[in-house]
DNA sequence: CCAGTATATATCAAACTGATATATCATGCA
DNA sequence: TGCATGATATATCAGTTTGATATATACTGG
C-alpha cells in the first residue's frame, strides 16, 4: 500500500505553531480542528517516535517540579521542509462518511414516514450542533473584536501560544475553519427543508 | 474494540433492492453514493461471506452461457429484520476529514498569499466537482420529468431494477442524495468567498 | 487476431480506530 | 486528613479499514 500518513503533517504542521507533547497534540485537533478533521493516540504517538528518527523533530523531557512526566517534541528544519514540500503537494478532496445519507439512500422502498423520521432526527442533530458552533462563533468574534480572551479560549491559547499577536492570528484561523463547518450544517439544513418538501408532495 | 461493520449494512440494504454480486455492490456504490459513502472490494466480499454464514444472505452461481462466473447474493428474511434494525439505531453525525480545510488551518503563520492559493485551488477543485453534480442532476430531473430513461443512467438501472416504477423511485433517491453533495459543494463555494474577502482586508 | 477495456472474484500488507491500561497531580468536600 | 473525581499524560493493541494488486474471462473495435 501507498500510504498517506496525513497524521504525519498533521503533526508538523502543529508543531510549526510551537513545541508540543502528544497529549497537547490530541487536545488541539479535538478542541480547534474537530468539524474537519480528527485523530487519536495509536497514530499520534507512533508517528511522534517516527518523525524523531527521521530527524524531523526532537524529544525532550520537560518535568516541571511537582507535575507529570512530559515528553515535548520541536520541530526541526528537515520537519519544517517535509511541512512545507505537503502544502504545494495537491489536496485530496474532502472525503464524507455520511451515516444518515446511506440510510435515507437505502429506505426508498418503505413507507415514506420512516424516511421522514430519519431527516428530522438528522435535522435535530445538525440543528444542535450549529447552535454549539454558533456559540462558539460569537466567543470568538468577541474576543477578535475587544482583543480580551475569555476563559473559554485561554485553555486552548495556552497550548496554542502566549503573545497577543498570535492570540489574533490563531483566533481568526479558528474562527474562519469554524465558519467552514457551519456553512456545511446550513446546508445541511437547508437539504433537509428540501427533503422534507419533496417527501410530502 | 466494539466495531462499527456499517459495511454489513450497506450491502444489506443494497440487496434490499435486489439480488448483487459483490462487483455490483462496488459499482452502486461508486457510482450512485459516492458523494456521502464509500466502500471497497477488501470490505464487500468478506462481508458478504458472513452474511451467508449468519444466515442473513444466499449465494447462488449465476452462470449465463458465454458470460463470466457471477455469485449472486439475496437477503434472506433474517438479514431484512437485521437491515430493519438498524435503521431505527442511532445515526452517527457525519464524519468529515478535509485536507484543505487541516492545510489552511495550519498555514495560518505563513505569508497569506500561500492561504490564498490554496483557498483558489480548493475553490477549482469544489466548482469541477459541482459542474459534474449538476449535470448528473439535469439529467435525472429530465429522467423523471419524461419518463425516459436515457443510457446514461441505464446502466445504473440495470443493477438497480427492472420496472419502470422502481426507476422513478430510484431516480427521486438519487437526485435527493445528489442535492445533498450539491448543497455541500455549494456551501464550500461559498466559505472560499467568504474567505478570500476576509484575506484580502 | 490482437490490444484494450469491462466484468468479476479474491487477497493482503499497511494503516487506522477506538478502547483501554497505567500513573501522576489537582480539586473539592466530608 | 483522607478520598473520590477529574484532568493530565503516555502508551498499547486487537480488530477494522484501506487501497492496491493478482487473476481470469468476455466484449469491442480496428
């Protein structure tokens, strides 16, 4: 097999924006990068070992008296290169795995009510998290608008960096990466009222 | 781990429809379900091995003189109670992994004409795939509206059904899923605009 | 009659997933 | 003070999934 090993960028790439550990890693793409992208521990410390042997980062123990064991990786300039070769490579088209779509697509022989039943469960679930990611929306234009961090965003700042400026930077990208995601559940929504038109008729 | 085997599903609702081989499985997926699912022959005939073992599927030969070996499979009345089941189960929340979206987000740092070249190539990449969308959209409108089946969709038929009422239904599911992806690629269309002005302010 | 393509089944190494095991430190509260 | 709960942190692994490839037959046009 040809292998993609995405995670392995995933990973640079993360740690182009400063040192992190394993654990930090796994937080930040749960937190910032969820609504498009996901990872998880089996692939997260592998790859972490794998690029420390291909030199394209370094592990270093950092034990903060009286905290937990921690293993910081930095990226290096062989890592910053391989990072920058990926971005100018061609991007792969967004790939859906999409549970509902497949069981409306499969219900087109029974009777019309389970079809129904089905969108507006989907549309509950894609109505409850626009609001979570409305929510979202409005803490970060806020904090873009007063340039204040509330409480909500400094857990992920404090992984993400320290200085104000970069607070900025990484607030917009959060944001602009979370408008993505709403886009994607408006129309989601918008499907749905379509659906649900077509089916009555 | 407690696996997921939505592929047992799949190929159960697709022989809801009628007896498959597992080359017609494959074909039915990637032609009409694309946009929101995928499946692969390492998947299909693994899967479709058990089902026979757990009763819930029949393989017969179908040898036409002068064609190639066919196993043909048909859900039995135990795998349509297991296919019925599932519907009613909870729906996973669409899974989504966008490479862009993980590229942009990590360039964040970099010069901005490095994100507006990836925003315009994704844009491309979107407005292709729409214009395909599209076409494959007017096509089955016009299938449904007259009645005629034209050879660009016989094909698909062919596997799907045989009776001209199961094609009206089967081109309303496929137009109804296709206007999913449309309103998905259109909801892209839109963030990249969205995105470009906010870059060049 | 031959090359290229479509039909069709099958397999496998490599990659990925999600759950779990382990351990330390912080916090509140009884 | 002790003790449950939860956050921090690293690590592993069986079970699943992926994508590529091997094999073979039939069809199609030049």
């Amino acid at each position: 097999m040809a292998s993609k090993q995405k995670t392995k960028f995933a990973v640079l790439g993360l740690l182009t924006w400063k040192p992190m550990s394993g654990y930090d890693i796994k937080k930040m793409v749960d937190v910032g990068l969820s609504h498009f992208w996901n990872e998880n521990y089996g692939q997260i410390y592998p790859t972490l070992e794998q690029l420390v042997r291909d030199g394209m980062a370094t592990k270093k123990e950092k034990r903060i008296t009286g905290q937990r064991q921690r293993f910081v990786y930095a990226i290096t300039r062989k890592g910053q290169r391989a990072f920058s070769d990926w971005l100018s490579e061609p991007t792969d088209a967004p790939i859906v795995r999409n549970e509902l779509q497949l069981k409306f697509f499969l219900s087109c022989k029974l009777p019309a009510d389970q079809s129904v039943r089905l969108i507006n469960e989907y549309r509950a679930q894609q109505q409850g998290m626009l609001d979570e990611y409305r929510q979202s929306e409005n803490v970060l234009r806020q904090a873009i608008r007063d340039e204040t961090y509330p409480d909500d965003l400094s857990r992920i700042f404090e992984i993400a960096n320290s200085s104000d400026k970069s607070r900025a930077v990484h607030c917009n990208i959060f944001l602009l990466t979370l408008r993505h995601g709403i886009h994607a559940i408006e129309a989601r929504l918008a499907w749905c009222d379509e659906v649900l038109e077509n089916l009555s008729r």
